[in-house]
C-alpha cells in the first residue's frame, strides 16, 4: 500500500478519466479534484460533492449532496450543468453515487436523512432524460456497482450494514428480484464498492478500516486493513499504474494499492444494447 495524498477534505468518488488520469472530490471541501503525480488540481463546485464517474466524452458526472441534484463538469472548459435535481415534484434526497449501465442509463443512489427511517431511494436517469425510481424503502441507500456483464446491480444499505443484489434489466431500467446478498458489519456498515476483474467485489467499511472483498457466494473471502477508519470508496486502475485505489475521510487519505487487481469494466454512457 502507498499513501499518494494525506490531509485531503473528505475524499470520495475516485475515479478515471478517459485519458486515464485519477480523480477524486473532497466532499467537505466542496471540490472536484485530479491528481497528477506534479500535484493536485482543484475544481470548486459550490456544492457538497460526493460520488462521481466519467463519460466516454471526458465529461465528469457526480452528485451533489449540498445541491441535492446529478451535475457534470467538463474539464476542458470549466463548465458545470445541473442534468436533474427533482423528481415527483420533489428535490432529489442528497445524491450520494452513480454509475452507468450498459445501455447510458445513469442509476444513482438518494440517501437523503435515512438513517433511522427507510426512506432512502435508487434512480435512474434514461439517456433521454426521464427520470424514475427503481428502488425505495431502504436505510441509506449508498455505494453500488454493476457486474461487469451489466446484468447484475449490488447497492449498499450502509444502516443495514448489507448489500443487496438483483438482476439488472437496462432496456426497462428494472431492479429486478433484487434481494439481501451480503452482510459486511457494523456499524454503519458499506460504503462505495468495485468490482474486481477476479469478479469479487471490494467494498469499503466505513469505521472499520477495511475493505472486504465479497465472493460470489455473497461471502467475505478476505479483508484488507487501512491505515485510517473511514474508508470511503474504492476504484480500480484500468492502466495497471495504481491498482486499487481507496479514498479515506478520517485522515484524508488518497491510497494505492499497486499489486492489487485489475478492476471489471465500468460502463461509460455510451449505449452498448
């Protein structure tokens, strides 16, 4: 393991651009941040960012817990847009994280205050902008991830401490016979989640210090120690160059894990069904 940044605000939703370059937010910092070996660059959002990803055209897109909406940056100018912030007549409950399916749809999870009360939902935002639940009920709704086929969604119920999993049907955008799967501990339990190339699935445990690497079978077939409490998230170098990298809010970590995994394809807007 190498620690590649310290003292960051909140870190959350590592990912990679097209071009390969790590990127990270600082929720409580209120940043959309790239990390390049020179250093840090800062982009202010105004908002309270939290989990993010990228399109096959370089454009970041990543929820907003402060403006309780789905916004995109586009690095090249600066740019940010607000692709939806209600639905039912209602503001969006503090988007937390998102990923795309294989047919550009974008799901995204809205935990809002559901900690004690099963009020937290899932979305999904259609390419030709319909926005629509696909999963309600649940205590805060958090991380999620695609299998790399895109036939299976897992989510994280952090006040559950479990994840649930379901057939994923992205032609309809349905949930389908999603059940309990996996119970990781508590408390709170699961954060943000990938899937490695191995097909396990790497979860962070947020107060654990520990990422545990689910099996198929819904089973914990080994866990990795971190050097601070609150693991926030965790993606996968497609180039090989950083292997797993993890985000860690109690000491403001940015880790690498260079002899990891490689991680499963993700999805990136652009419609392959």
């Amino acid at each position: 393991m190498k620690i590649i940044v310290e003292d960051l605000d909140f870190p959350e939703g590592p990912c990679f651009d097209p071009a390969g370059e790590l990127w990270f937010v600082e929720l409580k910092g209120g940043n959309l941040v790239r990390w390049r070996e020179s250093g840090l660059e800062r982009f202010a959002t105004g908002g309270d960012p939290n989990g993010m990803t990228f399109d096959h055209r370089g454009v970041a897109w990543f929820c907003d817990a402060g403006q309780c909406a789905v916004r995109t940056f586009e690095p090249a100018t600066g740019e940010f847009k607000t692709v939806a912030d209600r639905i039912d007549g209602a503001p969006l409950f503090k988007p937390n994280d998102l990923a795309f399916d294989a047919a550009g749809n974008l799901v995204f999870t809205c935990p809002g205050d559901s900690r004690t009360e099963p009020t937290g939902y899932v979305c999904c935002l259609k390419p030709d902008g319909a926005l629509m639940k696909v999963a309600t009920g649940k205590y805060f709704p958090n991380g999620l991830a695609f299998t790399a086929d895109g036939k299976e969604l897992v989510i994280a119920e952090t006040y559950r401490h479990r994840l649930w999993r379901g057939s994923w049907d992205a032609a309809t955008a349905r949930w389908i016979d999603a059940q309990p799967w996996a119970d990781v501990g508590a408390p709170p339990g699961p954060d943000g989640m990938a899937f490695g190339a191995d097909g396990l699935l790497y979860v962070a445990v947020y107060r654990h210090g520990q990422i545990k690497v689910i099996n198929t079978a819904g089973e914990i077939a080994r866990t990795i120690d971190l050097p601070g409490k609150n693991p926030t998230n965790v993606a996968f170098d497609s180039s090989g160059k950083l292997g797993m990298v993890v985000t860690e809010a109690e000491r403001g970590l940015l880790l690498s894990f260079p002899d990891s995994e490689s991680g499963a394809r993700l999805f990136d807007g652009r419609p392959l069904i």
